[in-house]
C-alpha cells in the first residue's frame, strides 16, 4: 500500500507539502498541488485516518463557561454538556469565569470570535448586556433562576430541606454557612435555611465565606467552631466546605454525628467516599448538564420549545454525618 | 449616547441587521450594510463591549484532551494548561478520551478542523499514526513518558515511595491495586511499588482493577478485603480509589492506620478533607499543567527550547492514614 512517502517522492515534494495538500492548510502553488493530487492519483493512495476525516462535515463549536472546574461540582455538569453535545455533532470551547465578570466577558468574546453557534453560560448575571445583545442561542445553566433559557435546580427548596432534616434529627444550636453572597444558588439555598430555623424559633448563628475553595474552607471550618463552641448541627454552603468543617469537627474530638451533625450540599462523587460519608442535598449535575445541551440543541436547530426553563428538584441524602431518625 | 436601535431606526433596518453589520456575521446586501455604517457615523455610535471585541485580534485556540474530568486530578492539570494559556491569549477547545482511542482520534480530528494552532494530549499512545502526522506543534501531558515534548510525573519512583513507607511503617501483608493496564502512569507505579515489595522479600498480594471510576472503586475496596483479609496495608491505584479503601476499612470496623495503613496517589484536594485525611504519593498536577502550556507556546512561537520533556519529582505526602514512625 502507498504511504505518504511514496506520494511526495513521486511528485519530488516534501512530505510536509503533501500533507498541506491533503490537509488543505497553508499554501502550496498550484503546480505543486496538481503534481501531489496526479501522484495521489496514480499511486491509488489512501490518506491515513486523520487526513481522510478532513474531508468529513466540520464539527460545530458551543461555548462552555463554568465558574470553576476545579469544584467537582462543575465536572460532573460539563460531563452532561459534553456527552449530549457529543451525540450530535457538536464541540466544546470551554472556559473557567472564577465568577468574575471580566474573565466572563473575556470568554464569552472568545466564543463569538472564534464563531461559536450557541452558548452554555453558568453566569450570575443573565441580565448582562452581553448576554442581551448576543445573535446566537443560549442555555443558562445552574447559576440562574432567569426566565430566559435555563436549567438549574431548586436552591431555595434544598436549604429548606436541609434545615428540616437536621432539626428532625435534633439539633438546636446550629450555624449556617452562607456561600458567596454574588453566587444565586448559594443565597438561595441560605435562605431556604434560615427560613425554616426561623419558622422554628430556634437559635441559629450564621458564618460568611466568600468562596467555594479547598483551601479557604479548613480556616472557615477552623472559625467555626472557635466562634460558635456550642453547635450541634451545621448545614454547609456545599459539599467541599462541609468536609473541611467535618475534618475540622474530627481534629477537635468531635463525634459525628453524635455531637455535631453535618450536612453538605450538591452530593459531589467524593461525598459518599468521605468516613463517615457525608449527608447531604443531591443536585442532578450530571442530568442538568445533558438537558442544557439538549435545550441549547434545540434552539439552535429551530425546534419547537416546550418549556424554555427546567427546575430541577433536589433530595436529601442520608448518610452518616446525620443521626438516624423512625 | 446613541443605542443600537437608534442606529437601526436611522438606517431603516432592524436591531438584528446592524448586529449582523458590527459583528460581521450573517449575510448583509451592501447597500444595507453601507446604510448602517452611514448611520453609525452620523449618531457618533459606539458599539457595545462585546461587539467592540470583535474588532480586536482573534485568540487563537488551542486543544486540550483529557482523560475525564470527572476525575478530580484533570481539573487541576486543565485549570494549570487554561490559566497559562490565557496569559498568552490562547482559548482551550477540550474533550474527555475516557482512555478510548476512537474518542481520542475524533477530538484530535475536531482540533484540527477549527484550527487549533497547538495540541495537549493526555494520550497513552504518544507513538499513534494521528500524532505523527500532525503538522502542528503537540505536548503530551501527564500519561506518557515519550521523547517526544511532554510533562509527566515519576510514577515509577511514586510507587517505590509509597512501598518503602508503607514497610518503614510496619504494613506486613501489602495488597497493591493494580491501576487500568492500558493507561501508562497506572502501571509504572503499580510496577514501581512491586520492585520495592520483592525487594524486600514481603509477601503481596495484587487486585486488579480498570478504572479510576468513583462508583467502581466501591466494588473493588468490597473485594479487596473479601478476598484478602489479612491485609495490613494498601497502596491504591490513586486516591479516588484510596478513598473507597478507607470507607470500607471504616464499614468493616477496622481502625486505620491500627488494623490497616492506606496510601493513595495523585493528592487530590479532598485527600486532605478526608477523615482521616490520606497520606498519598503528591503530583504537582497544576504545576504540570501550567509547564505543558509553556512548552507548547514556546513550540508554537518558534522559541528556542530548552529541554523537549520534563518529568516532575513527587513525593510523599504524611497524613492519617498511615502510622508515624521516629
């Protein structure tokens, strides 16, 4: 069989120029193609695998933008993007926005100019005139309850659930950790939490952090308990910090779950992995990422929407950070 | 200040064709587009943020194949790639081989029709026919440790490590979890920690597993201690699967590091948010990433380059799971 040798030493070219020819990339004068196509011709060459998908339909781009890929949270999110995106052609340009609204921008200019066909956007603002202005579709996901396009999941409802669950199971003194005050998800399922300790009458301390970060997280659990000696029960703003506040409860002699109860939030893989394996609010990562490529799929194929936004419901689940209840 | 749709109304036109001017997409009749360009002119109209974008230098991209970002150590080595790519204004397409090689073959495809002006492989093929006929520069990242330009760890010398630890910490009866055969890191720190174990002339024992998978691990930690009960130490294939080790240790009522010492690879960030936290074998992932984008732009820029490959030290990483020793 001919190789790509035998058609440059034909043609008294170099590989390189057969390549261009075949990859139709670069220049090459018009002789040199005709000798390199007569060569290709004459040799009954068959270009290899890559060459040859060359001349297959170009996959169309989707912008990806996701807070921070290094939360396992969002892996698990651009996972369901990917594959639904996968099943019908298309690919990801993906960027990481911090949550900061320079770099969010940044990317979302990248995506237009490099011709992107429909955005996927985990933004906290919906409303930004980029978004507003943009031709193209595109699918807010997770960190918006926008009427626009959008797939995320019932924060507020999750707080409430993880309020409800914890008193049931006896606490009383229990701390809230509030997520980042710019971040939706994270004030709604704070507020969804205090709601319910209200409703309760019960006592309740509340803890401000400003990130979701491995690092951070161990000096916020480390406050926690210097500030608040006394609590019983402590419903975190995710599942990261939750384990920083569950070393932290470990390294100070705590029982878990017998003096101190411990729920996350998102139900990332690692969550059932820790000792004893965390209880906390299951959000459909995964899922929620396939129905926001499925619905950005939509609108950019011109289909008839039926619904334009999806809620998703959350859960608790119980694991050991939690006592058992009848 | 004059808006987009005093701009459209000037020319006679709608807000979605002066878009489609200023942005240089879509088809637009010339004198359209020269009546629009009239009435930018006269309303002194400046475009918007992301519309004033469009006129500045396109990035360029770059393709970035991982494994599964799912698993939490590519976050880590993407977030390195992306933040030092960003630095030069190179933009990351990205895709998950999930170790298939038609999976690989069909982003390595999808690089090149958008493209890319470099490629990021995690490949464990680096030798494959699609790389060789690359005309574009390629780093291969963190599963191979080919001549060609690439960043990887010593996994072979992280396995001696985790070994000669383990022994100096008294485990007797060693079980080793041999990682995915097929993926090159896994086996040179599988075969790494055998070297030092015969060495010594310690009898071990050796599970097989074939993936780095979260709900996988569970099964494997199950059959680990079913069927070899004695086990008194174990060197996991990474610490997603140390992490299902230690969960099933603490089910079984073992104490660890008193009954059974644990050493995973990678450290993860949650490998210090376990409790007990996981001594584990360091790999400076985010630092590997970062070095394969600087290689990679150096190629691309036609810099002099230094050294084609560079292979980080690791090392080992003391923590709960393991006993202490003078």
């Amino acid at each position: 069989m001919a190789t790509i040798k035998d058609v440059a030493g034909r043609a008294g070219v170099s590989v390189a120029t057969v390549s261009r020819v075949l990859n139709g990339n670069g220049y090459v004068h018009e002789d040199t193609r005709q000798k390199v196509e007569e060569a290709i011709r004459a040799l009954n060459y068959t270009p290899n695998e890559v060459a040859r998908s060359l001349y297959k339909k170009k996959s169309k781009l989707v912008g990806l933008l996701l807070p921070d890929i290094t939360n396992p949270y969002f892996p698990q999110l651009a996972r369901g993007v990917e594959d639904r995106m996968q099943e019908n052609d298309y690919r990801l340009i993906f960027g990481n926005s911090d949550e900061n609204r320079e770099k969010e921008m940044d990317y979302i200019q990248t995506f237009i100019q490099n011709h992107v066909v429909g955005i996927i956007s985990s933004t906290n603002d919906p409303g930004a005139e980029m978004y507003a202005e943009l031709r193209i579709p595109i699918v807010f996901l997770d960190r918006t309850t926008s009427d626009r396009p959008s797939v995320y999941a019932d924060g507020r409802e999750g707080g409430r659930l993880a309020a409800r669950e914890i008193i049931k199971r006896g606490s009383k003194r229990i701390t809230i950790i509030q997520g980042p005050a710019h971040v939706g998800p994270a004030m709604d399922r704070y507020e969804g939490a205090v709601e319910v300790v209200r409703e309760r009458g019960l006592p309740y301390d509340v803890l401000k952090t400003t990130s979701f970060s491995f690092t951070e997280a161990e000096g916020w659990a480390q406050d926690l308990f210097r500030l608040y000696p006394d609590t019983d029960g402590v419903i975190a703003s995710n599942d990261i910090v939750a384990s920083a506040v569950l070393q932290e409860a470990f390294r100070l002699g705590k029982r878990v779950p017998e003096d101190v109860q411990i729920i996350g939030f998102d139900d990332i893989p690692l969550s059932r992995l820790l000792a004893p394996s965390l209880s906390t609010i299951h959000q459909p990562a995964y899922e929620m990422g396939r129905e926001a490529a499925e619905l950005l799929i939509q609108l950019m194929e011109g289909q008839h929407i039926e619904r334009k936004s999806k809620q998703y419901p959350v859960h608790f689940i119980e694991r050991q950070t939690t006592r058992k209840v009848d």
